[in-house]
C-alpha cells in the first residue's frame, strides 16, 4: 500500500477540544458513525484521561462504531496509556496514541527533562502502550520545532520500541511547506528503521497552511494524514479533511496517491458536524462551502455545460452535494419523505417513519415548502434527545412592540406538574428568559446569543444558539422554529434540560478537562 494515505480524523479529539461545551455521548456517537460512512481509516474518539464524559464517549464508540480504527489519547504517562486502553476494550481495532513534548521549549519549559530522558519516556510509554494494544501511535509533540537530530532520534527510539506508526504535528502551526518537506526527507533518509512505520502528520492552521503542509508531507512520503471535518480544531484549527481528501483526487497526476475516503458522503458529514458543533461554515470555505460550487448554476443557466470542465475540477456531485430540488410539501406522502431522507443519508432503520411524517407535516402546514436542510434539521431534532428533559416548554405567550413594556408568560410542565410565571424585560426575548428562569430558578447567564437561517424562503427555520454560563460549566443550547422567539425560548431550555442533566447523571463531570496540546 505504498501509494495509499491513511485519513485519521480527530474531529471529536482535536476538534471537539476547540469547542466552547462538550459534545454529549449522543452527539458523538452520530458523528462517529457518519465518519465510518465517510470511510475514515482512523477516528480518534477522544482523549479518555481528561474527563469522565471524553472516557465513556471513547468507551461507546469503540464499542459500537465499526470499521475504522478507533483511537484514543494519552500522554506518554502510565495512567493515560492505562485509561486509554481500559476505554477501548471493546474496539475491534482498537489504537493508542500517545504523545510527548519533544522541542527545547516543551523539554525545558514544560517537562524539564534532558533528551535522555525524554528518550526514555518514548521507549517506555510505546512499550507499555504495545503491550496493551497491537496497534500504537506515537506524537513528538512540537515536532515542528524540534531539533533535527534529536527528532530523529525520538522518532527511531519510537519505531524501535514497537509504534506502528509516528505522527510529526506541527502543533503551532508554524512550519512552512518547504520547512516541513525536509524535515520528513531527514526523517526518511537518516531514521534507520523508518521503513517500519508509517509517517503521520498533524497541521494546524494558524498562518493558513495546514492543508499545503499536509499535501506537501504527503509529496514527501508520509502516509497517514490526521485532520478534521471543515478544519475546525484548536485556534484556526486543523487541516480540513475534505480539502486534502479533494486534492489528493482532485491531483492524483500530481500526487500519484490515493485513499479511501468516500467523497460522495463530504458534504453530508460537513454540514452533520456544522450542525452538531454549531461552529457555521464560511460561504466561501473551500469544497463544503455555500458558495463553493455556486458557478455550476451559472453555468448550467448559460447553456455552456460543454464547457463545464474549464471551469469546473471537480463536480459538486463528487463531494455529495445535491442539486435535486424536488420540493416537499404537506401534500408529500411518507414514502417521499422516506425517499428523501435515505438521499441525505438516513436510512437507518431506527426511524420511526409513521412519526417522524406526523411532525414533518407539522412543519409543512406551517411552511410550505419543506427543503432538505428544514428536513435535517427535524431529523436531528428527532434524534438528539438522548436522555428524557426534566421541563418542557408547553405555552408562550409574548408581548412587544413601540410603547409597550415587552413581556412573556411561560408555562412549562415538569414531573406530571406545570408552572406558570410572566415577566418583563429589555425585549421579548429577554422577557422570555426571566419567565423560564422563575419557573426552574438556575444561575443561568447568557453569554453569546446567534441567530442563523437554516432554510430557504421566508418561513424558514430560524435557529438560535445559546452560549450560556452556569455554576455547572458552559452549555451551548439550540433551538429552530419558524418563530424566532419561539426558537430562542427552545434554545434557552436546551440549556436548563443540559444542566439539570448534567446535575443529574454526571455531578463528577463538572470542573475543568484537561486539553492535549497536539
Ligand atoms: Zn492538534
């Protein structure tokens, strides 16, 4: 497989680190399971040490995704690589990762060790991963800016102690193409056994290179990528796999590589983790951007499709975006639904059709048209409850408008009961938010209010995302309607269900995680 690059994605390691609230297990799961469909090589789960939630989401994957390898991360210490193993017990291709500082700052400033002995703590911490899993993974930590030789000699010392594979992360995101090309000719050409593993890369993205550093390893030998769906990561985050996935078929002249992602399912997973992570994408993001295809309509207007490959290299079908704009309305039948759905990826047998139409034709009275993105969205909405709310918002009644003081009057039902309160406030959002917060009286406050149109014409679905700081840590709330009081009234009591959850099932989950720095 000389010729074939592995795609490792850390989008729920890396990227989901970078996020202001954890992703629940639930979340993961589906984005987990649309990496397999995907046909990512490697999906790192998480980092099972930092925190009782990142353990039992690297637990559950590892149990129930199948085909990629699942990977969990650990620092080059016995009780990570320990925990790391216990959480991938049920994987059926289980991988540890485990990583140490290499650079003069990371050595001195962080670690204070010599570079004995930080040779020492390769050679044991592989040696001790290896002994609990067959497939292991080690990271020189600030490779990027890591003595020459030195690296060389971590890298040999890895290898020689039994990893599989060695990831070189340029984890500030300072090398350049040309800097990072030699430092993986040095490797190939001075390590003596590098022939006995594959090189990995990790870049990141702060001066917008990490792609071009990535496909230039590549050029130079490495075989394993690791990034992440529509780049999201630490800071500027990392390379975006749909980007080095295109060019690498996009280029295969060039490359001469290949790997074994299904491009069909990019779009599909882009806007799945857009979505999940509320992180938007910009229009203009290359290949899942809104406007990254938005000549082919164009073109297709003019009349010039013969001409299409002058201006287009690759074709919006390639990476899975749809072009059917078969419209759905209330009048549309389950089977059309069903159509629908299995075509942006739902084919699950788990969905209750019969209900899943009932609420569908809801939203249709209300209307009209249902898009593709309207549907998504009320998929996600059917799914995502993964644990029963304690409150439910069952009536909201706002008032507003020039002259009047605004105000909201909630009801909301909780354990067979229902309380009503109304209050005021600096407009009818905010009146909302009082009103709930004297019904479930928590320490709630709003730190970031983003409204957002989730589908075409003037009744589409707004959604509200709520970033809101309790006691009990950072909770990110969503909400959609076609109201957007409504909307933000639903984000809020995401928040206060995520909290009262929180309260309930994982007291120990409160207090900070550690974060990797890879
Ligand atoms: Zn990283």
């Amino acid at each position: 497989m000389k010729d074939h690059v592995l795609i490792f994605d850390t989008t729920l390691r890396d990227g989901e680190q970078a996020l202001p609230a954890s992703l629940s297990v639930g979340q993961k799961i589906r984005i987990a399971r649309q990496l397999a469909q995907l046909k990512v090589d490697v999906i790192e789960a998480g980092f099972p040490i930092s925190s009782p939630g990142d353990f039992i989401s690297v637990e559950t994957i590892a149990k129930e995704i199948r085909g990629p390898i699942i990977c969990g991360l650990a620092r080059a210490v016995e009780k990570d690589i320990l925990s790391c193993a216990a959480a991938l017990r049920r994987a059926k291709r289980p991988r540890i990762h485990t990583f140490l500082g290499t650079s003069t700052i990371h050595r001195e400033k962080k670690l204070r060790r010599s570079q004995d002995e930080i040779l020492a703590m390769v050679a044991h911490s592989v040696k001790l991963a290896r002994s609990k899993c067959g497939d292991v993974e080690f990271s020189a930590e600030d490779a990027g800016r890591t003595e020459r030789d030195f690296l060389c000699k971590v890298v040999e010392t890895a290898i020689g102690n039994g990893a599989r594979t060695v990831n070189i992360p340029d984890t500030v995101g300072y090398t350049t193409p040309e800097i990072f090309a030699s430092i993986i000719d040095d490797l190939m050409n001075r390590v003596p056994n590098i022939d006995k593993a594959v090189i990995s890369v990790h870049c990141h993205n702060d001066l917008g290179l990490a792609t071009s550093n990535s496909i230039t390893a590549v050029k130079h030998g490495a075989r394993q990528v690791e990034c992440t769906i529509n780049g999201i990561g630490e800071r500027a985050g990392n390379a975006a796999l749909e980007e080095v996935v295109m060019i690498m078929n996009v280029r295969r002249d060039y490359l001469g590589v290949t790997c074994g992602v299904e491009t069909t399912e990019i779009m599909r997973t882009s806007k799945l983790v857009r979505d999940v992570c509320s992180m938007p994408v910009q229009a203009n993001k290359a290949v899942v951007g809104s406007n990254a295809f938005a000549h082919s309509s164009g073109i297709h207007q003019d009349g010039v499709l013969k001409f299409k490959s002058t201006y287009e290299i690759m074709t919006p079908q390639s990476v899975g975006l749809l072009e059917n704009k078969m419209n759905l309305t209330s009048r549309s039948g389950s089977h059309m639904v069903k159509t629908r759905l299995a075509s942006l990826g739902y084919d699950d047998k788990s969905i209750d059709l019969p209900a899943f139409h009932a609420k569908f034709k809801a939203l249709a009275d209300k209307k009209g048209t249902v898009y593709d993105d309207d549907l998504v969205v009320l998929m996600e909405a059917d799914t995502v409850e993964e644990m029963a709310d304690t409150y439910r918002l069952t009536y909201l009644n706002v008032t507003g408008g020039m002259g009047i003081i605004p105000t909201a009057t909630v009801r909301i039902a909780s354990d067979g009961k229902s309380q009503q309160e109304a209050a005021s406030g600096d407009g009818v959002v905010d009146a909302t938010t009082r009103a709930i917060d004297r019904v479930v009286g928590l320490a709630i406050k709003v730190k970031d209010y983003h409204l957002d149109a989730v589908s075409e014409g003037r009744e589409a679905l707004g959604r509200v995302k709520i970033v809101a700081v309790a006691p009990e840590g950072t909770f990110t709330g969503v909400g959609t309607s076609t109201d957007i009081v409504e909307a933000s009234a639903k984000a809020y009591m995401d928040v206060v269900n995520k909290i009262c959850r929180m309260r309930k099932y994982a007291p120990k989950l409160r207090g900070k995680r550690a974060r990797a720095s890879l």
